[in-house]
C-alpha cells in the first residue's frame, strides 16, 4: 500500500518555528533527516514545505472565473510543514512510522496518514 503522510502543527509550533535561530533549525532539520534516513526502506518521495504565508492559491470564483489569492485556500487551525510517500504492507504499519515521527521529531506532531488512489 501507498500512503501520503502529512506532518502538521498547530499555529504556536509554527511560530514557535518562525522565532528559532537558523542554528536551532537546523537541530530540528537534523532530527527530521534522521528519521528520514531511518525509514530510507519505505520512503518514495519527500519534502519539506514552506510556511504558509508564502502559498498562492488558484481557484474557481463566480461564474468560473479564476481567482488568484496569498496563503492557502483551506483554511484551518493546524498547518502543513511537509510530507512523505510511504510505501508499507498496510495501514498499521503506516501507523508505526507515524508514531516513530511524533515521538523523535520535535515539531510538527501531527501526522495524516492519507492512502494513495491506485496503490
């Protein structure tokens, strides 16, 4: 099975993040490498992502006019600071490289775990 993880936080880890110095950062990237390397076996792609202020969103408006907007377009609580396609037996063992990130990665501690279509 293939599935997209999702590594989120809420708005005070992001800037929580935002007020680190480049060298605390870098800690924290570290961290999140070694993981990365650890799990090198399940991993097919992944990256981390910039914070949200610097997205565009392209949409639909009224009668199908495009809209070109700053920041996400879905608007929620939690942000998303990268992802990574997985490719594991089944979901429980998707759940396993979930846990093993939210317990060694000191930020972004949620993960969505998303099955890919088609995998």
């Amino acid at each position: 099975m293939k599935y997209f993880l999702l590594f989120c936080a809420p708005p005070e880890e992001l800037a929580a993040w935002l007020a680190m110095s480049e060298e605390e950062r870098n800690q924290v990237r570290a961290k999140s490498g070694q993981w990365m390397a650890e799990h090198q076996a399940y991993l097919r792609h992944d990256n981390g992502l910039h914070p949200p202020h610097t997205v565009t969103s392209v949409h639909a408006g009224a009668g199908g006019q495009l809209l070109v907007t700053d920041g996400p377009f879905l608007e929620g609580t939690e942000v998303i600071g990268g992802y990574a396609e997985i490719e594991v037996a089944d979901l429980d063992e998707a759940l396993q490289l979930a846990k093993k990130w939210t317990s060694s990665v000191p930020i972004y501690h949620v993960v969505e775990i998303w099955p890919l279509l088609g995998a």
